[in-house]
C-alpha cells in the first residue's frame, strides 16, 4: 500500500506542479488557452511576446507518425517471428539482443542521426538535387522509430506467446499453416495486448527529446517536407530551460505549460491504450 501510495503521491504532485505553474504563466501572459493551442507563432522575445504552440504539436506528432511507419510494422513482425517461427535458442538470443537497443542511451540516438544518418539523406537526396538541412524531420524519424523498436516487439510478443497454444493446435488440425495460424488465430487473439503496446510506443515517441534535439533541430514552423527542421514540445522545454529565460517570466513559466499540454496528450493516450485492453481483451480458461 506505501508503495502504491509513492506512485499515487508523485503523479499527484507532478499534476499539481504543472498545474500551478501553467495556472501562472496564462495569468502573467494574457495568452488565452485556445490562443496557445492553436496559436502558430511562438516568438517569446515579441513585444507583446506571442505563444502559439501549433507548430510544436505539429512536429511532435510528425515524429511520432513518422518513427511509427517505422517501428510499429518491423516490431510487430519481430514479435510474430520470436513467437511463432524462431526455434527456442535462437529465440533466447534474438529477443535479448533486440532488447539492447532499449538499452543505448537516447543521446546516442541523436549523434547517430547527425553523424550517419543525416549525411547518408544528404547523399541519397543530393543524387536527385533534393537539399536535405542538418537538423531535419526524417533523420529523427529513423532513429527514433529504430529505438522503439524493442518496445514493440517485446511488448507484442509476450502478448503473442500468452495464446494458449490449443489454439494453435486446433489451427493446425484443421489444416491450417503455420502463416494462417499466426496471422489468422493468434493475431486476432492477442490483438488487445498488440493494440496496447502500439499505443504505449506512440506515448513513448512522443515524449523523446535528446535524439529529436540532435536530430530534427529547433525550428518551429508548421511543414510537411521531412527534410527540413521542426522543433518538438519536448525540444522546446530544452531551449527553454538552457536558454536565458528569468525565473519566473512568462517565456520561462511557458515550458510548464508545455509540459502540462505535452502530459495531457500522453495522459489521453495512455487512457486509449486502457480502453482498448478493456474493450477487446480476449480471456482464456
């Protein structure tokens, strides 16, 4: 129960936290919340200062759709091929090894991008005459869709490896083969828990800094050219706080604001993810 009660308290306190500090930064600013969600200029530094965060929104769920294209169909036929076709040592090794990418730090991520892939795009690119920026959408994209890839696959195939295997069995003594029984049985059985994990890897996308930092840059600005810089919610509160904002002053109070904005998408998706489990979630005895 003091456990439980830990967990309970800080998420209370993070909310309460958020809460009072983006209750200030509206009432310092004069910025009204629908002005600030659907604003698309943010220039702190203007007189009257302007906070509109539509571009940051924008770039964070480009990340987040583009790293998904990515992880979420690589995972998911990961987790169906550790589950249902890898022999069991191969296996042992396989799936420890893919969840090491877990493991690397996300900065690492970001100099990958800067150091690999982004020249690799400028050259790809530039064969057609396509100018590729340093700091650009896609490059983030491909790192960070490469290091939720183990969340996907881990996720999906301990929920993949819970159908019972008379299913299986059953599937095979109607003749079925084993790409039918994998696509056709245990696929739709553990569709719930595959459902959940895309979910939970979306959330996860979405709140990545270091690597999106390094990678996409900081230019906030509504696009949909890939190979350009954007800046994220979570990129933002970086500037923010490394910058010379004053304690205390609307552009500073504005990253808490971010923050609670940045915490009520995830909160909501985390909620999906919940619903979908209770929805759809298949019981075997």
């Amino acid at each position: 129960m003091l456990c439980a009660a830990i967990t309970i308290l800080t998420t209370v306190g993070i909310v309460v936290v958020l809460g009072i500090e983006t209750f200030g930064f509206f009432r310092k600013s004069g910025v009204s919340v629908i002005d600030f969600l659907t604003g698309s200029t943010l220039r702190p530094e203007d007189t009257p200062p302007k906070f509109g965060i539509l571009p940051l929104i924008w770039g964070t769920f480009v990340i987040a759709f583009g790293s998904s294209i990515i992880a979420l169909p690589i995972g998911l036929l990961s987790a169906i091929y550790l589950s249902e076709y890898a022999p069991r040592k191969l296996r042992a090794v396989l799936k420890p090894a893919l969840e090491l990418l877990a493991g690397i730090p996300t900065i690492v991520y970001g100099y990958l991008a800067l150091l690999l892939v982004t020249p690799f795009l400028q050259y790809v690119f530039g064969k057609m005459g396509i100018a590729v920026s340093t700091f650009n959408a896609l490059s983030a994209c491909i790192v960070v869709g490469v290091m939720i890839i183990p969340l996907v696959s881990s996720l999906s195939e301990d929920v993949l490896s819970a159908v019972p295997q008379g299913l299986r069995e059953a599937g095979y003594g109607l003749g079925a083969t084993k790409f039918e029984v994998s696509t056709r049985i245990v696929l739709p059985a553990a569709l719930s828990g595959v459902v959940a994990s895309f979910i939970l890897t979306i959330s996860r996308a979405i709140g990545e800094t270091m690597a999106v930092v390094l990678a996409a840059g900081m230019q906030a600005q509504i696009t949909l050219n890939p190979l350009v810089s954007i800046e994220t919610m979570t990129t933002y509160i970086v500037s923010v706080i490394s910058g010379d904002a004053s304690y205390g002053t609307p552009e500073y109070l504005s990253l808490f604001a971010v923050g609670m904005a940045l915490f009520v998408i995830t909160l909501l998706l985390n909620i999906a993810s919940g619903i979908v489990l209770r929805r759809y979630r298949e019981v075997y005895q």
